[in-house]
C-alpha cells in the first residue's frame, strides 16, 4: 500500500484519537469517549423538529459552541517531518 493510502486509513480510523491526543479538539475537560458521545445529535435533533432555531438547539449544552462563535481554530499539520524545519 502506498505512503498516502495508508495515511487516508489512520485517518479514517484514528483522526479523532490523534487530535485529541494533540489538544486540537476542544474538549470541555471530557474524556474522548464521552466527547464522542456527547457529539450525537440525533434526539437532540428530533427535538428541534422544524425549529427556526434547529442549528442552535442541537449545539445546546454541547462542547466546543458558544452563543458567539470563536476566532479560526487551526488544526496542525499531523504529518510533519520534522528535519525540513
């Protein structure tokens, strides 16, 4: 397999755990399975139904959305080699 195959499986499969390793994911203080958890938005969404405020209510209580949104976070480059410094 090929150097960027194999990097787009680690990423498929690992993206989260990399990022949240790296603190690039806000994380509230949580662990990363109750992060993940958190992040589902089906009830949540079901609730809001039509809602004109759909975005808003299923960002409720939820880590990472504020009432106003943040500066650009940036995420950092993963695979950096570091001897091209």
């Amino acid at each position: 397999m090929c150097r960027a195959g194999l990097r787009r499986i680690l990423l498929n499969n690992k993206m989260d755990e990399m990022l949240y390793e790296h603190g690039s994911l806000v994380s509230g203080g949580l662990p990363l399975p109750e992060l993940k958890e958190q992040a589902h938005i089906n009830a949540a969404a079901r609730d809001a139904d039509d809602s004109r405020d759909f975005s808003k209510h299923i960002r409720k209580q939820r880590v990472g959305f504020t009432e106003t949104p943040s500066l650009l976070v940036s995420i950092p480059r993963l695979f950096h080699d570091e001897d091209q410094d």
